[in-house]
C-alpha cells in the first residue's frame, strides 16, 4: 500500500462527507438541524431503501448482467430448437 499523506487522507474524508451530506440534504431533504454530526458521516455508508433509490429493486427491474445472460439463453434455446 502506497503511503498517503496527511493532507491526502482529510481531502478524502471532506469529499466523502461533502457527497452524504448533499445526498441528505437533497434526497431525502432533510434540514440543518436534523442533519447528523459531519464527523459521523465519514463512517459507513448512508443506508437509503426507498423507492427513489432502490427503483430497481421495488419495481423488480432486472440487472443489465442478468439480463444478458437470459437474452443469451434465448438465443441458445432458439438455435437448438
């Protein structure tokens, strides 16, 4: 592993914090006063499981690896019969 710096280090987390708070404030609209302290949101990831975010999954939306496999089974089927 390379050796980072301390600058390159709190460049990464302030990008990182930056991107989830934009996701609360714009996504799922939250306020400055219901916002999370900035330090906590460098930790983890910001679970989201509405329908906004997760359209694929509510609306049983197959995944494009998914549906190349199947299109490929078609086309194998329709070859062989």
């Amino acid at each position: 592993m390379k050796n980072r710096s301390k600058a390159y280090t709190r460049h990464q987390r302030e990008r990182i914090i930056q991107k989830k708070c934009s996701i609360l404030k714009e996504v799922q609209l939250r306020e400055d006063q219901w916002m999370p302290a900035r330090g906590t949101l460098s930790k983890g990831e910001i679970h989201c499981s509405c329908r906004m975010c997760k359209y694929e999954k509510h609306y049983s939306v197959p995944k494009a690896k998914h549906k190349a496999k199947w299109d490929a089974m078609r086309k194998e089927i329709d070859r062989l019969i």
